[in-house]
C-alpha cells in the first residue's frame, strides 16, 4: 500500500506565470523524489496568500518584497526565506498619456491593489520621472485603481497606464503586440527596485512544514541553473503546467525571464535595505528597523 506524501501549500502573489518556473521545477520534482506535493495556489486577491498564512490554510506565500515592510501585516510573524527572481518594473504608460500629464490633466492607472504604500510609490516613480524631464506635476494628477491582474488586457481597454508592471511580462507583451506603450521604471523614477518574489513563511509555521520549506529552497537552488542551461526543456515545462498553446509570444516570455532567475535562494536584507529606506524617508507605514531585519534572520 502506497503512503500518500505530505503536502507542501505555496500561495503564489498572482495567476500563474513564468516568473514561477523555478516554483514549478521544484513541484515536479519534489514529486519525483516521492519527498511531498506542492500545491501552488493562485488568488482571487493580492493580499489572499497573507491571509491563508496567517490561519496556516499555507505553509509560505510567493509575493513581492514590498509587502514584507508594509506595516499592516505586522502581527504575522513573517520570514524571508529568499529571493528567487527579480526583475525590473514599474509603470507601462500609453504613449497618448504623455500629453495629458503635460498638460495637466488626470490619468488613470491600473492596478491589481491600491493602497496608501503602493499608491504612494507609483506616485513617486511618476513624479520623479516628470521632474526629470523638467516638468513639475502633482500627484493628483495620477489616480490609481483597482483592474485587476491583467494590466495588458486594461490597457487594450483604454487605461491610461499600468502598475506594477514587470519588464519580462507585460513589458515583453506589449512589445510583442506593437503598443504604444512604455515603460517608466523604479531607476526612471529615482526610486529603488523591488521588483521581485520572495518565498515568505511564518515564524509560527509547523516544525514539519518548515522541514519541508527547507528542502524545497533546496529544489529552488537547483531549479535555477537547470533551467538556464535548458532553455527549451524550460519551455516544455511551461506547457505542462499551463496548458498554453505554443506562440512566439510565449518563447519571448520565457527567453527573457530565464535572465531573472537567483541562486541560491536566501534572505537577504541588504537586497531590500534600500526600499525600506526609501519609505521610511517617505514617512510611509512600514515596520521599524528592528523588524525589519528580523525579517531576514
């Protein structure tokens, strides 16, 4: 009689995408090894995977490293286990845009989530961007709201720009589909990247699940380089864990998400030491310093 294995719960920050082939590498061959299967969880929220976390529903969530500071999940007890993919993002902006900002009138940008934190530093981005080109706007002029996770789709729809957008994603996409979109980045805008996803687990988590993350940072690690080396088995697995038709759009995806990949996956505050400080001199609501780097310990 077979012993069914244990059962690994992963929430991941949005709908499954490339950035998460390294999570899918691991899934198959964690299963392979007979160790445990990963269940990788997708939302109907940004904020869902914080949620199951904090009443053990998940044994760790893949999110952006912004909302490790956030002060509104303080309580959580939340751990860095580490980076495993980062890339360059910001604001995709409709090139007819532009002109509105110039003079002076109201856009609007997409957003999976809005919130005083997030809204603040697309705002920042935006800000510092026009100052740069030697114009003075006010941040009124910049209305975020929530679209959804589809920013591509939205911005067919008429929104004036998206955020947070990443270059290897909609940036790759929007390109691919001719757009007359661009991108404003966090470096654009004079504001420290944070781009990326972290594995995040709680302190409270169970000794065996936290042996399980364990190992499965170890599959991460390996998952990495794997699938650097092999672009095209790298592309396959994508095909079976979305059940995409193959497209040339697909290929540039994964071609150029292959460049985001880290290794080894392990906390790291000084990676996100200088956003931390960036809000902080913003007077945003973020942990203290102390917490902060107890997050990464």
């Amino acid at each position: 009689m077979t012993t069914a294995l244990p059962i690994l719960r992963v929430a991941l920050e949005w709908f499954l995408n490339p950035d998460h082939l390294p999570l899918l590498w691991a899934q198959e061959q964690a299963k392979a090894d007979d160790q445990f299967i990963v269940e990788l969880i997708a939302p109907d929220d940004h904020y869902d995977g914080f949620a199951d976390l904090a009443t053990a529903k998940v044994d760790a969530v893949v999110n952006e490293p912004l909302h490790l500071i956030e002060q509104q999940l303080e309580g959580q007890q939340l751990q860095s286990l580490g980076t495993f993919f980062h890339t360059e993002g910001g604001i995709l902006m409709q090139r007819s845009a532009y002109d509105k900002v110039r003079a002076g009138e109201t856009i609007r940008i997409t957003s999976p989530v809005s919130n005083p934190v997030t809204d603040g530093l697309c705002h920042d981005i935006l800000l510092g961007y026009w100052r740069q080109q030697g114009l003075e706007v006010s941040p009124e002029q910049f209305v975020v709201y929530e679209g959804g996770f589809d920013h591509v789709a939205q911005l067919q729809k008429g929104a004036d720009a998206a955020w947070l957008a990443f270059a290897n994603i909609e940036g790759v996409h929007v390109k691919y589909l001719g757009l007359a979109v661009d991108m404003i980045s966090t470096d654009d805008g004079g504001v420290p990247g944070f781009s990326a996803l972290e594995l995040i687990t709680s302190r409270n988590v169970e000794t065996q699940a936290r042996e399980r993350l364990a190992k499965f940072v170890e599959y991460l690690d390996a998952a990495v380089p794997a699938l650097i080396e092999a672009p095209q088995a790298a592309l396959a697995l994508w095909y079976r864990a979305s059940n995409a038709e193959p497209s040339e759009l697909t290929e540039a995806l994964i071609q150029d998400t292959l460049k985001r990949f880290i290794a080894p996956v392990r906390p790291d505050a000084s990676r996100w030491r200088p956003i931390w400080q960036y809000m902080q001199s913003k007077g945003a609501d973020i942990v203290t310093e102390d917490e902060f780097e107890t997050i990464f310990k």
